[in-house]
C-alpha cells in the first residue's frame, strides 16, 4: 500500500528547489538569460559549422539571425502578451493564448526577413549548396513578399519547433515558482492546523477550573447536607459537564443540541452559587430549529465564566444571556453588571484571545465577535453562520 511521503521525506527536494528560486531571484536574471540564449547559440553554431560544413562566418551570422528571431517572440510573448492575457478571465486568456500563435509566427517571420535584409545590403551571402544565395533570395524582396499566407502556414512548424526548447525552459522555472508557492501555502496551512490544535488544548487545560469545581463541589455539599432534592440534578448536570468536556470537545464539530445543553448545564452550575433573587437569566430560542446542526465546541464558555467571573458586584448586579437560532445561524449574547472602579483592560485576556483564534480558523468570513465595554457592563455578541 502507498503511503503519502511525509514533511520529513520531502523536505531535501522542496529546500533544493526553494533556494535555486532565492538564488535566481537574488542574481541578476540577465545572467542567466544570457546563459540561456549563449549555449543554445553555440550548439547551432556547432550544428551549423560541423553538420552543414559552414564556415565560421556563415555559422556566425546565421546562429546570430536565429537568436535575434527567437529573442523578440520569446520576450515579446512572455514580458509583454502573457502579463496582460492572464489578468484577464480563463477562457478569455486561453482564447488569447491560442490566438496569439499565428501572431507569434508572423513576428518570427519579420524579424528574419529584416535580418535577412540587412546582411543582403551588407553584402553577406551563403555559399554552401544547402543554403546557397538565401540572403539574396529573402533579403531582396519586400515584407509582404517574405510572409504571405502560405509561407507563415509552411513555416508555422519550422517556427515552433525552435521556439520549443526557449519555451520549456521558462515554462519550467515557473513550474518550479508554483510549487515554491504551493509548498509554502502547504506549510502555512500545516502550522495553522498546528497552531489550531494547540489553542484548543490550552483552552480544553484552562476548563473548568478547580475554583469552578471547588465551588461546585462545595455547593454540592451543602445541597447533601440540607437533602436538598436538587442535589442529584447538581450531580448529574456535573457529569454531564465533565463528559462534554472530556470526549465531546475532542472534536471539531459537535451536534449544536449538546453545546446548547453544555450552556444550560454550566449556567446553571454557576448560577446555584448565588442566592435566588440575584437578577441571572438565560433564555434559549429556537431550539426546534437546531436538528441537524454542528459546531464548534466551547465557544461560548469564556464568555459564561467571565460573566460570573466580574459580574454580579455592582449595585446593580446582573448577568442575562441569550441564545437565538434563526434560519442556521446561531446568536449568542451574554451581558454582565460590572463594578466602576474595574480596569477596562481586566476582561478576558487570553481565554478572549483563543476564542477569536479559533473562530479565526473554524469560521473565517463565517462570525462576528463584538465585545462591548459600556459605562456598567460588559456586553458580548457572537453569531456564527452553521
């Protein structure tokens, strides 16, 4: 069975590959331009003067003809046509690319006429048979003459194959950007999902704290004292709490009737602490709309326990929350009383910071987080598109 190479095993390759690319962006690109077109130029030099028995002239100024030919398509096509076609939409561009061959061709085609016309005035000609009198023959007529419709249609072959090896080699180079880039991208999405992975195992660390449990217990203690009859209630939504928690949070989504149910049991945890005239409310909308939803778990419990946390010191003291369900959209809202003598910058801190990390990763375009700091309390608003 194949496996996937993994970061280890394709790491050799994709530094190799990512450092020739620093090194050509780095150098001048001129250098290597010219170390393209000078080795193609002498190996048609070399077919020229050993294959076709030329002389080092005749080599020269034909070798030198095919460069300047190849050259003006190469840069003309990839600086000056390809920049603009792909900034265009898809099929426009492949439209555009497919047309641009023929253009592309009859460039060639005037470009060799006008070299063939100036050696012709320079008095140069050809004298091997294979290309006896071809200055004459091509530099003594006029433009419309050297390219008519057949001749482009008889060379178009000739045309592209020269073009072929100046063509793979930048087609090449950027393969060899696109997968620098995608490779990078890769990474980036890996340290994300690491990043991900490891905000929520501090924030599962920092649930449920042991002040939480030490108040709860302690309620719980005085509930048993008392043979309260809500305290195996107490102990059941404690279960429940721990369960969630432990093996329901684990995952990335969860269906949205336990989270819910997470909230009422939590609330109501942290609500037994206080006496029951204290002004805490929580109300629930919507919940027959919930069927078949998933979230992201956890989200909402910074919220709840800063609540408690600062809330209910005032003169005023309240704590309200509300979640609303509406057409799979879920709306959270918590609002607390907070002291005035309370640092503005006290509420939060990194439990807030994970939250908006997290829903950063989970939800990107899909949230609104607003965390209001009015004159008496604190107020948060969170809805999240399922």
């Amino acid at each position: 069975m194949q496996t996937e190479p993994t970061i280890a095993e394709l790491q050799p390759s994709q530094n190799i590959l990512i450092e020739f690319e620093k090194f050509y962006n780095k150098s001048p690109k001129i250098i290597f331009h010219f170390l393209m077109w000078f080795v193609f130029s002498v190996l048609l030099f070399l077919n020229y003067y050993i294959e076709l028995k030329l002389t080092v002239f005749e080599g020269l100024i034909l070798t030198l003809r095919n460069a300047v030919n190849n050259m003006v398509v190469f840069y003309i096509f990839f600086y000056l046509l390809v920049p603009k076609i792909f900034l265009l939409k898809r099929k426009t561009s492949i439209i555009l690319l497919i047309l641009s061959i023929p253009v592309l061709v009859y460039i060639w085609m005037i470009v060799n006429h006008f070299m063939y016309v100036i050696y012709y005035h320079l008095g140069y000609e050809i004298n091997v048979p294979v290309y006896k009198d071809i200055i004459k023959k091509n530099g003594s007529i006029s433009l419309m003459e050297a390219i008519p419709l057949k001749a482009v249609i008889g060379n178009a072959v000739l045309v592209i194959f020269t073009m072929l090896p100046f063509f793979f080699i930048k087609i090449l180079f950027e393969i060899i950007k696109i997968y620098n880039r995608t490779t990078e991208l890769q990474q980036q999405k890996l340290e994300v999902e690491i990043q991900n992975i490891n905000i929520e195992k501090d924030f599962l660390k920092s649930q449920l704290n042991p002040h939480f449990l030490f108040n709860t217990l302690n309620n719980l203690y005085g509930l048993s004292v008392k043979k309260d009859d809500s305290a195996p209630e107490v102990i059941l939504n404690l279960s429940d709490i721990m369960s969630y928690t432990l093996y329901e949070s684990n995952s990335e989504k969860v269906p949205l009737e336990k989270e819910i149910d997470f909230i009422k049991n939590y609330f109501e945890l942290e609500k037994m602490r206080y006496p029951k005239d204290k002004n805490i409310q929580l109300e629930i909308f919507g919940e027959d709309e919930i069927s078949g939803l998933y979230i992201a778990p956890l989200l909402t419990f910074t919220f709840i326990e800063n609540a408690f946390k600062y809330g209910l010191k005032s003169q005023n003291p309240f704590i309200k929350q509300e979640v609303i369900m509406n057409d799979n959209q879920f709306l959270f809202i918590v609002e607390n009383d907070k002291e005035r003598i309370s640092e503005r910058n006290k509420f939060g801190g990194i439990g807030i910071e994970n939250i908006k990390k997290r829903l950063q990763l989970l939800y990107p375009n899909q949230h609104q987080l607003e965390i209001n700091n009015l004159e008496n309390s604190f107020r948060i608003e969170l809805k999240i598109n399922l």
